[in-house]
C-alpha cells in the first residue's frame, strides 16, 4: 500500500483553523507548517506506510486545464504570500521527515496523485489516498482506499459509491454534468447531482449517454425529456467539462518504488527546523517515535 498526500486541503486548513499569531524566528506566519506537520506526523506513526509520498499544487493558473479554459479556477482568489511561502516550508519539512514531495507548474496535486497511484497499481500496489476533495475518488479502484484523514473513516470502493452517490469509474462523468463551481467549471445547465447520479447509474459513461439519448424518456426521471434536450444543446460544454474533470494520470514524474520509500527522518534538520519555527516538545516527542518506527 502506498499512501498519497493531498497536502493543499490540510495546510489550508492548518492556515484557517490555528492561530495566526503562531509565527517562527523571522516573524513569518507558522500555523500552516505547525498543523500539517501535526497531520502528516500522525499519519505516518498511525499507518506506518512503507510507501508514501505528499503532492502539493504549484499554481492555481498555469496548469495545462486553464489552457484549455481560460476561466477555469479563475475564480479563486490566490494564496496571500505568508500561506505561500507556508507551502514552501510544508515541502521542507516533507524532505525532512523522510517523504517524496512533489509539484508541478504543468499539472495539479490531482495528477500527481493519480500518475503515482496507477504506476504503483501497474505494480501490484494498491493506494490509499488522503484527501478531503471527492474529486479524488475517482481513481479508488478495488483495493485501494479514499481516507478524509482526521474527518471521516477511511473508505473502500463500494464505499465511494455509498457516501458520494457515483461510482468511482464514473465521477469525472458525473462532474461533466454538474459542474464544480468550485473549480469554476460550468457542466450542463439545469442538471444537478441528483438528475446526474440517476444518469451515471443508467449509463457506462459520458459516450455512453450521449450515445443513447433517447433512453432517457424511459428513465424513472422528472422532466426527462427536458433533461434530454439541455444534454442535447449542451453536448460540447459536457466534453469540454470531462477533460477538465478527468484527473490525468500520464504526468512526467521522475519517481521509481524507491523514490517513494519513506526513509527515516534527518533528525538534526527535522529539530533545527523546528526550532527556527518555535514548535514545542509535541513535534519533537513525535519526530524521535518517528526515527524509530521500523521501515518495513
């Protein structure tokens, strides 16, 4: 098993939830590398992974999707330059403690994480990915498992199913659909979650559907007919949302099955960089467990 971080959606919430008074000796904002070093330390004691590796986005505005559409994340306003330069550390403290960290301008944590889970996968290692964004579960295939890590339980694949209404296979269909406003992706208007799951469960897939429109008339679904109809006049904004939705798993990585090895902490860096950010005996009682968990 290989454990894939999502580290963006733990460091904001490390930045939003602790307090900002935390700062290290240059008077720079710490709570972000504080919680996430909090999160991925537990991790790592808890699931003592042989395999890990932590993915962090680069830009919220150069990835090859806002090539593609320009609007896409647009948005979003960008981090405010402490939150940034908190990122920079979190990437610090992942060499540190032993972990692959890795980033990209081309493409986001999503496509890290998915270009290592099917590489591994093409090795018989399965992955549990950690993550608070459902996007992600769109690459759970049997074996491998979606953790929101401190929120929720872990869940496995049929598990997907139950707690987000769409099977993993059929997710990024699903968000062509709908839409994410989160990523500022308009999908088909008039088709919500509800109407897009019945959908996904009918039909294979996005083809699938637009390949056999009339069947939906015989959908137990209201105003089926008027769903017919938007996915017919909206057939290019579904495409063009599914290749923005469908998390690319072919991105150029230099990462072997021991790259991802987690390797024993540098304790004098992991300490020095502990001290220059004032964390307190916590860390450092968890940093010396973690020097001594067995690799294997």
């Amino acid at each position: 098993m290989i454990y894939l971080v999502d580290a963006s959606v733990y460091v904001f919430r490390a930045w939003y939830s602790l307090p900002p008074e935390m700062v290290d000796r240059d008077g720079n904002a710490a709570n972000a590398v504080f919680g996430f070093a909090r999160m991925l330390g537990d991790l790592i004691e808890r699931a003592r992974p042989r395999h890990i590796a932590v993915a962090f986005d680069q830009s919220l505005t150069r990835s090859f999707r806002s090539r593609i559409y320009p609007p896409y994340k647009a948005n979003r306003e960008p981090p405010p330059p402490p939150l940034t330069l908190q990122m920079e550390r979190c990437r610090e403290l992942c060499e540190h403690l032993g972990v692959a960290a890795f980033t990209s301008d081309e493409f986001e944590a999503d496509d890290i994480i998915g270009t290592l889970a099917s590489a591994m996968r093409s090795r018989g290692v399965r992955s549990t990915i950690i993550t608070r964004d459902k996007d992600l579960s769109q690459l759970i295939r049997n074996g491998d498992v979606y953790w929101d890590y401190g929120s929720r339980d872990p869940l496995g694949y049929f598990e997907v199913e139950r707690r987000f209404g769409v099977s993993p296979e059929r997710f990024a269909d699903y968000l062509a659909l709908t839409g994410d406003a989160v990523d500022n992706i308009p999908g088909v208007p008039g088709i919500g979650p509800k109407t897009a799951a019945v959908l996904m469960k009918a039909f294979a897939s996005l083809d699938d559907l637009y390949g056999n429109l009339e069947r939906i008339v015989r959908l137990k679904l209201r105003g089926a007919d008027t769903v017919r109809v938007r996915l017919h006049e909206h057939r290019e904004a579904a495409y063009l949302a599914r290749r923005l939705t469908t998390i690319d798993c072919n991105a150029p990585l230099d990462a072997d099955e021991g790259t991802l090895r987690r390797r024993l902490p540098d304790l004098d860096a992991l300490m020095s960089f502990y001290d220059h950010h004032g964390f307190g005996p916590v860390l450092r009682q968890q940093g010396r467990r973690l020097a001594s968990l067995p690799l294997d």
